[in-house]
C-alpha cells in the first residue's frame, strides 16, 4: 500500500471506524488479488476440493442459494452469517479486518460503501478471477458501481432502478394524472393537495439516498473521484433542476413530514394520503408485507423527468458481494460469488423476490410477464426493466459515502424543518464533506 494512501486514514480514525482501512487501520499490506490469472480449471479443482466459505450478507434470498450451491458441490459448505444490515455489518467486518481474526470470505457491500473498501485494497480485485468477462452481462448503472479505477471489486447482487409508485385509486378519485415530468408532478401535488388538506404527494424529510438518486436522474455530477483525488460540487445544472423543483415541495408543504419506514409511514401509504413514492424496483415486496390493505390500489409508473421528453432514470439501492482481502478460500469464494450473482443463483432469488441486475433476467419474456397481484396485476417488471437500460453509467460515489450520508440530516436535512433553502443545505453537505475528507488525507476540490 503507497504512504499517501495509508496517510488517508490517520488522524480522526472516524472513516476506519465506519469501514475504511484493511492497512490504515491494522489490516495488511499484502494484495495477493494483483498475482497469477485465477482460471475456471482452478476454481472447478477447488470446488471437487472442497472446503468451508463464510458469507456475511443480510440479504434473504441468499439462504436457499447456499442451499443449492451446497446440493450442487457437496465437498463445499456455506456458512451464511447475518452480522447486521449495512452500517452493522460494516462496522463488525472493520473490527474484524482491524483485528486480523475473523474476516468473513464473502461480504455483501451496497453499492454505495463499496469504493471505500476498494481504495484502500480491503476487497480483492476480481479481474484475475475473469469478473471482466461479465461486463456485458448487468445493466449499466450496477456494474459501474462495482468498479473502481482499473480494479472490479465485487458483482453485483441487485439493482434498483427508479420507478414512481403511486396510488390508483386517489389519483383516480380526484381526476389527477399521472405525472410525466417533475413539473406537473408539482402540479399533481397542488391539486391533491387541493382536494384533500390531509393527503401529500409523498413523504419527505431528507433523505440522502433519495436526493443522491434524484440528483443522478437530473444529470447532476456532483462527486469526481480519481483515486484519492476528490470533487464535490452541488451547483451543476442537474443539481440546480433538483433543488429548484424540490423547494417548491417543501416551501408549499406538498410532502409530508413523516420518517421513511416508520409506522406513520406505514399508515399513509395504505390510506391514500401518502399518494407516490419515488424509489427503486424492490418496493414491490415491501408494498405486499407492509401495506397489504392497499392491495390493488397502488401502480408503477416510468420515473417523471426533469426535461419533457427525455428517457431517464437512476438506481436507489443495491448490493454486490465481495472478497474481503483478509478473507481466506479465494477460489471457492469467488464461485459461490459468480453462482449467486450470474448463474443459476439468480433464477433463485429472482423467485423468491429479489430485483435483478442481470440483463438477461431484465429482458426475458418470463419477467417481463410477471403480474404483480398488489398492483391490480399490472406487468409492472416491464417498467423496472425500462428503467434499468436507461440510468446513466456515469455517477460516481464518494471514497467516504458512508461518513457523507451520516451527515446529510445535519446539513441538508435543515431545509425541511427551519427554514433553510435546499440549496443552501447541500452547500453545507458539500463544505462538511469537503472538511472531512481533507482532514482524512484526500485531495479535495470544490
């Protein structure tokens, strides 16, 4: 590891603390991933070899998948450890990297804390396994997140392309379409709004996965990463089209001031006075465990566009499994890796509800085909696909994404409860963003 990369963490140790680290933080100096071409003969000798693969993911659909991959190589045993959804887990694999004991095999990371651990080599570079070979087998906004420089550090487990959720039987109850564009999605909101004093379009408190993806459809570039060289800038012509729209929401009161995910959220969502939600392809199964007494009210709809007559959209979530660098079993890691995530693991998950990454599953006429009983048995997979081949490959995260989102309610979040512009709030974003990653040893401009 250069010195100017391990310079990067000293200090605060905030970032080692969240996930960043492998040698800043005690990990190792070795990146045995950057040797010898690893070649399918090798890794079907490990597989008749045998041998065990710890895997710390949360996602549930991969249990049935270890399961089979257990059935298919019966010398391979798959230890599937849930150590805690995202920032949980994060934290117990930097202890563990930290601690040089423990570190799982395979680990799921978001798309968005990937790049943390890809820059200081705490995850293996792919490449050598023949990840390269795949490029051209997920959409692009997925594989552009597992990338990073020259290096692939994981593949991607899912995607969530963007899609407008909305509730049938309001809009149709008060002659309000369905809107197109973020203009008349305003409009939309004023008019319900209108109509009934105690419905909102949707829910809003600040969100920094929400703004993030809203940004990334606008064409905003507000991150620019080259290593350990940063750019963060919110002024963009994209951001200006988010921040002009969204104020506008916020300073007539068109969303409701309600938490995502809480039990009030809940509510509105089934009673018709949270009438949209804007978010990624893998609400569909949360809509039928969480709001099951609005079946057959709720739709999907195409993502409503920042400029009439534009085609375009952005993913909200999203994971790939990884090889943590200090995780042992390479060979067998990375096949349990390709089956989950490009071979007949897919179909698994697929079946058992999860949203693919995978082009081959978005364009098949079986998924395009699904009904969806929740939505009035609307193809609303067709929609997702759509959505899928039109978000742009060219959004970048920060090295620190998840220091910058743990910071976005102090920042941002201001301008939905005193008063502060929107614009005002990401200027904050961007300087405390801009601080902290000078003070962990990157080269950042504004």
């Amino acid at each position: 590891m250069p010195k100017h990369t391990r310079r990067l963490l000293r200090g605060t140790g905030i970032l080692c603390a969240l996930v960043l680290g492998a040698t800043a933080c005690g990990g190792s100096d070795d990146d045995s991933s950057s040797g010898k071409q690893v070649s399918s003969g090798d890794l079907r000798a490990a597989l008749k070899k045998g041998g065990t693969v710890t895997v710390w993911a949360w996602e549930p659909t991969l249990k049935q998948v270890a399961a089979d991959f257990e059935k298919k190589y019966p010398k391979v045993d798959i230890k599937l450890v849930n150590a805690g959804t995202n920032n949980d887990q994060y934290k117990a694999l930097q202890n563990a990297i930290s601690a040089k004991k423990g570190v799982p095999d395979v680990a799921q990371l978001e798309y968005y804390a990937l790049s943390q651990y890809a820059l200081t080599k705490s995850v293996t570079d792919l490449k050598p396994y023949g990840a390269g070979k795949l490029a051209g087998s997920y959409s692009p906004g997925p594989w552009n997140s597992v990338k990073s420089g020259d290096g692939i550090y994981g593949l991607p487990m899912d995607s969530g392309p963007m899609a407008l959720f909305y509730n049938k039987r309001v809009f149709d109850k008060y002659k309000i379409a369905v809107p197109t564009t973020w203009d008349e999605y305003v409009e939309a909101a004023r008019k319900l709004r209108k109509a009934d004093p105690k419905a909102y379009i949707t829910s809003d408190l600040g969100d920094a996965g929400l703004t993030t993806s809203l940004l990334w459809q606008a064409g905003s570039h507000p991150y620019k990463v080259d290593g350990t060289k940063v750019g963060i800038d919110f002024t963009d012509a994209g951001a200006k089209k988010y921040t002009e729209t969204w104020q506008k929401l916020i300073d007539e009161k068109l969303v409701a001031p309600v938490v995502g995910w809480s039990d009030d959220w809940y509510k509105g969502l089934g009673d018709g006075t949270i009438a949209t939600l804007p978010t990624g392809a893998w609400m569909p199964a949360n809509f039928a465990s969480g709001v099951k007494g609005a079946a057959g009210d709720w739709r999907a709809a195409p993502m409503p566009q920042w400029t009439k007559g534009e085609n375009s959209s952005a993913e909200n979530g999203g994971s790939s499994l990884a090889l943590p660098q200090l995780g042992k079993n390479k060979e067998l890691a990375y096949a349990f890796v390709e089956y989950a995530n490009s071979g007949a693991g897919v179909q698994t998950r697929i079946k058992n509800g999860a949203f693919p990454a995978t082009t081959k599953d978005l364009n098949s006429p079986a998924f395009q085909n699904t009904e969806f009983p929740y939505f009035g048995g609307q193809k609303a997979n067709q929609i997702f696909a759509e959505s899928a081949k039109n978000v742009p490959a060219d959004w970048k995260y920060l090295p620190y994404q998840v220091y910058a989102n743990s910071i976005f309610n102090d920042t941002v979040g201001k301008a939905y409860i005193s008063g502060t512009k929107l614009s005002q709030g990401l200027t904050a974003w961007q300087d405390a963003s801009v601080k902290y990653g000078t003070e962990q040893g990157f080269t950042v401009q504004k």
